[in-house]
C-alpha cells in the first residue's frame, strides 16, 4: 500500500459513517494531512449536510494551508443544497488534492478538477478508483441509470433449492450466513421482498443492529394483499416500509396504510400480476433510493435475473441435500444455449456454507 | 516445511509414479537420505513389482548403511508377492525410517514398525500424515471397508441442474473445468457412469492422455442395453471397460461381450431395475478397484447420496442459470429437516466455473 492508498484508505473508511443517511448522495469522506500526518478529517454525515471536504477543512482552520486532502469522490462545484466544494478547497490553501474516482454527476464529472487545476492545485485522482467505485455503486446506478443498484441474494441447498416441496425454508443455510445477510441490509439503502415471501416469514427485514440505520422495506404487492397485522406494516419501523402497488390495491387501504406513515407509491404490473419492475426502480430512484437489497422469493429472483436488472448476484450455497424442491427461479425455462449468463467472482466458505458472488453478463 | 517434510513430501512424488499400476496395492514411494543429500530413490511401479523401500535399496547397496528412510506408507512385513520390506531394511543397515502413516493392512498395522524398532532401527511416524492418506484414500478405504473410494463428479448450472429441461447437457461448464475433470480420471482406477449417460453422450470416458494409464471405464446396465457399436464397447480401450450387470441380462450378449475382452460382472440389482451399489462396490474391490470416479447422470448421482456411499462430492457450478432444468440428484425427495448433509471443503474458482468439495457427514 502506498502512502497515497494509505491516506485514501482512510477517507473511505470516513465515508462509510454516512452509509445510509446520505442516499441519494454518495458517502464522502475527506482528510487532511500534512508531513504524513493527519491535520483533520471530515464525513458527509447526511443528505443535506455540509460536505466531507468542507467538514474537515472547517475543523483544520488556517493550519489547511499548504496541506494535501484526501477525498474519494470528486469534489463539487455547483450550488445544491450546500456552496461548491472547490471553492472552499481553494480558499483554504490546501495544495494537492487526490481524488478516488470522478464524480459521475453531469454537474460536476471533471468539472470539479478542471477549476481546482485552473486554481493552480496539483490534482491527482483514481487513487483505490475501484473501492471508491464500489463504496458508491448505487450512487453510481442511480445518478447514470435512473435506478438504483440490484443485489439479489437466495440461499439454496447444494442441489439448487431455496425451499424444500413443503415449501419449508427455515433454515436453508447456517448462522454465519444469516449474520452476513443481516449486515448486507445495513449496506443497502432498502431491502425487497415480493409477497410470497411476507405470507410465508411475516418478515421484520431489519439489520442487524436497529440502534443505527434502517434500510427501507419494499414490498411488492400488486393488489395490497399484506394483512395489518404483519410485522412489515405494523412494527416501530413502518415509516421505513415502501409498499410498491399497482392502480388495482383499494384506494381505503391505500389511504389507512399512508396515514400510520407508510409508503405507498403506485407503479403498473402486468396481466400476469407481477409488478413491474424497471418501472418500480425509477419509482425507487425518484424516493431516493440508491441500492436495493432483494432477499426472494423465488418469483421475485426469476423476474429480476430474466428483466436483467441485477447488479449483483448473491448466492450462499449450503451444505444440504433434498433431491426435490422448489427451483431458486422461478416463471421461467431456458435451453443451455439460451442461459443467462453471469460472471462469478471469488467464492468464500462462509461458516458452513459457500458464499458466491455473481454479476450478470 | 520441515527436513522430514522436505524429504517425505520426495517420497509422495516419487509414489504417485505408480498411479494406476498398483491397484489394489497403494502407492508408496521411498528415498534414501545422508546428510541432506538424495542418495537413492524408488517407488512401487506396479502391482506385484518390488516395494519402493527395495527398489530404493538396491540402488543404494552398502551406502545404505546409516542412511535415513523416508516412505510415505509403513513398510510391509510379510511375505506377499514379494518379501518383506523390513527384512530388508535391517539388512542394509538403515539407521532410521520416516513413515508417513501406518499401513492399515491387518497383516501389517503397526507391524512393520514394531519389527523394526526391536532391530535397534530409530523409526518416526506421522510426518505429512494427511497428505500419505490422502494419496492411498482408494487403498485405506479397500482395506478397512472392502470396497473402493467413490468420488461423484457433477457438473450444475448456478440453479442446480444436470441439463436444460430437453436434457442437453453440453456444455454446462467450461474448458478448464472438464480438462480438470479428465485429470482427476486418471488420479481413480476407475470411471461410472450409468446408461442414462451412456445413451445420451456415447462417451468414451478416457483421461486427458491415453499414453499412460487408462481407468476402467465401469458401466452400470442392469439388463445389458448398450449396443454393440457405442464407444465404450467398441473401441481400442475395451479391455478397460467394466460392466455391472444383472442375472436378466442375455448370456449370449455376456458371452459375446466377454470375447472381446470386456469385463462383465454379475451383480444384484433390485425391482426397480437399479443395479445395487453397495454390492456392485464390493465386487469391484474384488475386481482389484479401490477408487471409482462416477460422472452420473442424476439417478446414479441420487443412488450413491441417498445410500451414503460418496466419499467426496465434486460439484462444479457453472455460471448459468436455465431457470427449470433436470435436477442433479434423481430419485428421490426430502424435507429440510431430513436433507443429506455435507462438509463442504474450500471452494475455487476454475476458469469460469466454480469448485465445490464435500463429504458427506
């Protein structure tokens, strides 16, 4: 690691502190250092906040003079909710910025560097480019696709079922496995599920850890089947609930739902029944939304991998046999020639199951 | 790694020479060794040839004496099909022997050792004692059970199946997968597969060189279907072909098939019209077959899970999903709580696809 992925290293470490509060903003984090040493640093704590770059110049004072900051995305250069960022950079003093990766933000994309170069600011960016990249994604997703970033995730046995015939899932895979989908949640900005899944777990779909950020709650459900009572609509949570429905859900319903604080945003569905999807992501993107974390079922995972809109495939294969079940996608057939295809990356042994990890070609 | 390391892991080289040749014999490799330098090698060539430790030996002569020994198997201490290597060895005046682990062979089993000891010869067991197992799992698996190592090879979409629902199966995975594939052929004595697979392929089932050993090539055929024309029992290799077959199959089409050199064994089978393994297993291991490498299909692969008789499962996990196919293991169907379960070994990526390892608990 050089001295300039050390120093950057830690601005995406800064960075992480905003994960869920700052959608549809990316997490930024900023440091100042001088002689190798760190002057101060900065996080985007929240969307609307004050921006990493201002926070850890604004600590550092006059002692920015002469300093090089460390920020992993490209710092701004408009008015949105907060004054552009370079021209704090360059009041300060500060004499070489290094940057991770370019803000793909049309407002700003290159913008930002090109008036901190005029300034006479020695600029040097793609610096750990990938992990800033990934640290962003769903900003990423959001800002150039209009939707938000798609991991599905499904836990199947060996032989590929996420149920067995009785439609028992519980529990396909082990402890370690579940702990880790419980984190993945908190990396997200929300987390999906269709109805089948609801009627089968009554879900809570909470994180592991409810002291800190709640991810939203999307539920597909064309004709606002869900009952009052579950979890979903009812717990301390339900302001973090998004119902996604389609003209067909009963207006009453609707209207009580909204009035405990649930979201309700309509979006169409098809003659089959099934709401859909690119669709819901603008819908998504629109309410701020910038990542997305679906956890099945079955349908649901054969709609996105079919509708090709996964980013990221999750699978945590575990050690079990059971001959017969139910397939991990479902509503559709394809030949070998006509497989979707994916691309996997390194798999890990997780506790006693494999975690794979999957991007479609 | 340690100089008994060093010097053992020699000996599992020189041992795996033998590959093929010594079945039902495991096999060993020796070397002798003075002051950190190789003074003479040897390994067990083939079944009924000298032991390494002679062969080792004999090249050796008088500069045997006060060398060190290192094999990876017990010295034998009986009068087989040669003389005892202990024998031997307290004749050339060894001064010590590294084993890498006890020769389970009732007529040895600690023997060797004790045999040695009581000659004044200092003896060291257990020096990369997993890997001296690992390299004779067909061997130990023979001697203490009375039938081979059963390995079963299957290669899966990311959804678990054997084939697209028209039953194609080529190719599920890539390159790098079916070459490794062919080289673990050649690592068992032996290769199966059942008629499902035989019909649909007419494979030839030969490793990635016919130069040196050739496995046999068993097939599981109740009632004696396969034509007379397929590969297995037409080509240059025949000799290396196994058939299991049943009381019902056609003398004259046994007889006929024996004349050309074909091994056809007589072995139950049940009402279904399955050939029973776990007989079929203990023929083979009379047969002199002390591993079996079983490439499917799905009712073979479903026969040898639910009758507990896999020693490893290798699943290679192509990046596909085909969203309903056939199902990996045929024939039968449990509930979550009643799954077969495994172990799973640390996963790899290989190529495109990915390598999962496991052991049934």
């Amino acid at each position: 690691m050089t001295i300039h992925e050390k120093w950057m290293n830690r601005a995406l470490i800064l960075a992480e502190k905003g994960r869920g509060y700052t959608s549809p903003n990316p997490v930024v984090g900023a440091v100042l250092i001088k002689n190798d040493t760190v002057i101060s640093e900065g996080c985007h704590k929240k969307f609307g906040a004050p921006h990493a770059e201002l926070n850890a110049i604004g600590k550092a004072g006059n002692n920015a003079k002469g300093a090089t900051l460390y920020v992993n995305l490209e710092p701004c250069c408009f008015h949105g909710k907060t004054p552009p960022c370079v021209d704090a950079i360059i009041r300060s003093g500060i004499k070489d910025v290094i940057i991770g990766i370019i803000d793909p933000n049309p407002q700003v994309n290159g913008n930002g560097i090109k008036i901190l170069k005029d300034a006479g600011i020695v600029v040097k960016v793609g610096i750990l480019e990938k992990e800033a990249k990934t640290i962003n994604r769903g900003f990423f997703k959001y800002i150039k696709k209009n939707r938000p970033w798609i991991t599905l995730k499904l836990a199947v046995t060996a032989d590929g079922f996420i149920a067995d015939v009785t439609g028992k899932s519980k529990w396909i895979t082990s402890e370690p496995a579940r702990q880790f989908v419980k984190r993945q949640r908190s990396l997200h900005d929300a987390i999906m599920v269709g109805m089948g899944t609801v009627f089968k777990d009554n879900p809570s779909l909470l994180p592991e850890s409810t002291n800190g950020f709640i991810p939203y709650r999307i539920i597909l459900d064309e004709v606002l089947n869900i009952p009052y009572r579950f979890k979903l609509v009812s717990d301390d949570f339900k302001k973090r609930t998004v119902i996604l429905t389609s003209q067909k859900s009963k207006k009453e319903k609707v209207k009580q739902f909204k009035s405990t604080g649930i979201n309700v945003l309509n979006v169409a569905s098809d003659d089959f029944g099934w709401i859909k999807l690119p669709d819901s992501f603008r819908s998504l993107a629109e309410f701020g939304i910038t990542s997305v974390y679906c956890e099945g079922g079955g349908q649901v995972a054969g709609s996105l991998i079919t509708q090709k809109v996964v980013d990221e495939l999750q699978l945590f294969v575990s050690p079990k046999i059971l001959g017969e079940g139910i397939s991990s996608f479902g509503g559709f057939m394809r030949s070998l020639d006509e497989a979707i295809n994916l691309n996997w990356g390194e798999p890990i042994k997780l506790g006693q199951d494999i975690f794979l990890k999957g991007t479609i070609v």
